[in-house]
C-alpha cells in the first residue's frame, strides 16, 4: 500500500506540474506572437483543457494496460516529451506552415505512451501551433491526419524496432497531405519553388524521425537487451552454480524459464525480465535460505536490469504484494512445472491430464487474494491458461 500511495503522489505532482506548465506555455506563446486580450485567454484555456484530457488518456491506458514500449509510469518522459512539443508549437509559426515537422511530434508523443494518448497529446500541441499563428483549420487536418497515421504504424512495432517501413509510409502519407493541402490548393501558377519547403520538411522529418527513434532505441528498447541475453543463457556462471549445487533446482529454473518465456511473448509482455525470473527465483539459495535479502543481494552483485529485480521480489518476498502480470506468469509456470515434476516423481510412467491438471492449478489460485493487486487482465489469465494447455508435449520433459 505504501508503494501505492507513493506511486500516486509521483503521478499527481508530475501531473500537476504538467498542467501548471502549458497554461504557462500557452500565455507565453500567446505573448510571444501579440495575441490580443481574449485570443490569450482562449489559447491558455485550451491548453488546459487539452492537457487535462492528455492526462487522464496516459492515466486511463496505464490502467488499462494499453501502453507500447513500457511506457508505464514513465510520467517524466512523457511530460517533457509533451511539454517539448508545447513549446515547439509557440516557436514553429515563425516557419512556413508546410516546413512543420509535426510528423515527429506525433510520432515521440505516441512512442512515450500508446496510441490513444499520443494522438490527444500531439493534437493539442498542434492545436496551439495553429492558434499561434492565426492559420486555417485546414493546416490543423493536414498534420494532423499525418501524425495520426505516424501514430498508428509506429504503435504496430515489436521489439526488433524495425522502422523502415513505419518511416516510409508515414512520409509517404505526409507528403500526400501537403501535396493535397497546400501545393493543389495554391492559387499560384506550380514551380519548383513551391516544393522546396515541403521537401525540406520531408528531409528535416526524416532526419529527426531517425535520431529520435535510434535514442530511444538505444536507451529504452535495447537498454537492458544485452544483460537480459547474458543472464538468460543456461551456461551463465550464476546457473552453473545453482546447477552444481542441486540439478532438480536446476531443471526445475530450466523448464520454468521455458514456460514463462513462452507464455509472457504471447500475451505482449516483457519477457526477457519473465524468463530471468523464472531463472533465478530460487538463486537466494546460494547464500543459505532463499530469502528476498539474498536473492537481492545476488541481483546486486550481478547488476540485474531493474524489472527482473522488481518481479523477483513480488516472487520471493511474502511481504510484497504481486503486482507485474509478469510475476503472475511466472507464479502459475513455476506452480505448473511443481506439481507435474511432483506427480512424475510418484509415478514416473503415470499418464497425466495435464488439461485437468492445469484447470485445478488456476481454480486454487485464482480462489486465494494472492493475485487481487495484480495488473494482469482476466483476458490474460484466460489466455494464459490455454496456452498452458497448448504445451503439453512439453511436459514429457518433466518426467
């Protein structure tokens, strides 16, 4: 509960500083361009407003479990992300409308949360580059239809990050708004002058597309890649240890890790942490008991990325409420491979009912409060236990 609560206050003073800030961003944009007395009160009220349904979008999908790129509680990335594109938007009238990269407003603001957020969150940063500059609604549909459409095929990515394609059909979409919008729309007689803009607003979009998607890239998809393929490989010094030291410890962390991996990329989670969870769930024995002070003192030692060592403590210390889906697949993969290794032990030539089996093992757990506090969905436990039933080929490993 503490954590909650802590969690909480986080989110409303990041927030709340949030809010206070556009309306800020707003008068002085407003001052900046010469508004008048009531197109000032206008633009401030509207950023407000804008801002608060900006807020309660990120607030309702984090909820909701919606988020790309684990985004969850990252409400400081976002909010600068989105105060970034505030203060761009007072700045961008002294350009030529078809020179905005609103593309990658867009775009940044939809790859720090999800689809829904960023779309509202560019839209009001696009709303205010308008009102700034006392341009046509008709500049308003142009980027953003082009921004939605950035939203949307860079919200399809998976963990490859591939962007080439996103890149070029979003450009491709811009370049036909701004054809569509202002250069068929130009009551000027066409020249090669009247493309220049646009194609810079192309080569300029393409350019910070590129450089922003390769930082983050670097510093939120494959920050911790390298690590999570270090600890995850059965040879691992860590591993060999728990091997030498018991191998039924050992193929029990094997077919564990096999399960949770299996089952957490099916359901969209993050499961390189899910599959060094299961690794490394009982490695506190090394030190004596498996306690969550010796399982955490492992995680030191060995510089674990900061979510295996968040779901492993919701795993091991009793204390600690289970909060991460990825600790619920891990618990039920963990609880599964037990009680088949258990009745194989018993009996190994018994043919099992795995179907049932895993039926009884989600009644029992499910009727407990042990996963009353957890994120995950019922769509995802559903899920979950199918494909459970999905892999009982595998579960000849176990006798």
């Amino acid at each position: 509960m503490g954590k909650n609560k802590r969690q909480i206050l986080k989110r409303i003073s990041l927030f709340g500083l949030m809010f206070v800030l556009a309306g800020v961003i707003a008068l002085a944009g407003s001052l900046l361009h010469g508004s008048d007395a009531g197109v000032l009160i206008r633009n401030v009220v509207m950023a407000l407003a804008g801002t608060g349904i900006v807020i309660f979008a990120f607030t309702m999908e984090e909820i909701n479990g919606r988020f790309i790129y684990r985004n969850d509680g990252k409400y400081a990335r976002f909010g600068l992300a989105y105060l970034g594109g505030l203060i761009a938007a007072a700045f961008l009238p002294y350009l030529p409308v078809t020179g905005w990269p609103f593309l990658v407003i867009f775009v940044l603001l939809g790859v720090f949360s999800d689809g829904l957020t960023g779309l509202a969150a560019g839209s009001v940063c696009l709303l205010m580059a308008v009102n700034f500059a006392g341009g046509s609604f008709s500049v308003f549909w142009l980027y953003f239809v082009s921004g939605a459409a950035g939203i949307l095929v860079f919200s399809t990515l998976n963990d490859e990050f591939k962007v080439g394609i996103p890149m070029f059909l979003s450009l491709m979409i811009l370049t036909l708004c701004l054809t569509a919008n202002v250069i068929l729309l130009s009551r000027e007689q066409l020249s090669a002058a009247q493309f220049t803009i646009p194609a810079i607003n192309l080569l300029v979009s393409c350019i910070l597309l590129l450089i922003s998607l390769k930082l983050f890239s670097t510093a939120v998809i494959y920050r911790n890649r390298e690590k999570y393929m270090e600890i995850n490989d059965p040879e691992f010094p860590l591993l060999v240890q728990l091997k030498n030291m018991s191998k039924e410890e050992y193929y029990h962390a094997i077919h564990t890790a096999y399960l949770s991996d299996r089952i957490a990329r099916r359901l969209g989670l993050d499961d390189a942490a899910a599959k060094a969870c299961a690794y490394y769930q009982r490695i506190g024995k090394l030190k004596g008991d498996n306690t969550w002070e010796n399982v955490s003192a492992v995680c030191s030692e060995y510089h674990f990325p900061p979510n295996t060592k968040k779901i492993l403590k919701e795993f091991v210390d009793e204390s600690e409420r289970i909060v991460s889906p990825e600790t619920v697949v891990v618990l039920f993969a963990d609880c599964i491979v037990s009680s088949i290794a258990y009745l194989f032990e018993k009996d190994p030539k018994a043919e099992l009912d795995y179907a049932q089996l895993i039926d009884t093992v989600f009644q029992k757990k499910l009727e407990t409060d042990e996963l009353w506090g957890s994120e995950i969905t019922l769509s995802q436990v559903h899920e979950m236990k199918k494909i459970f039933v999905e892999e009982k080929l595998y579960y000849d490993f176990l006798r």
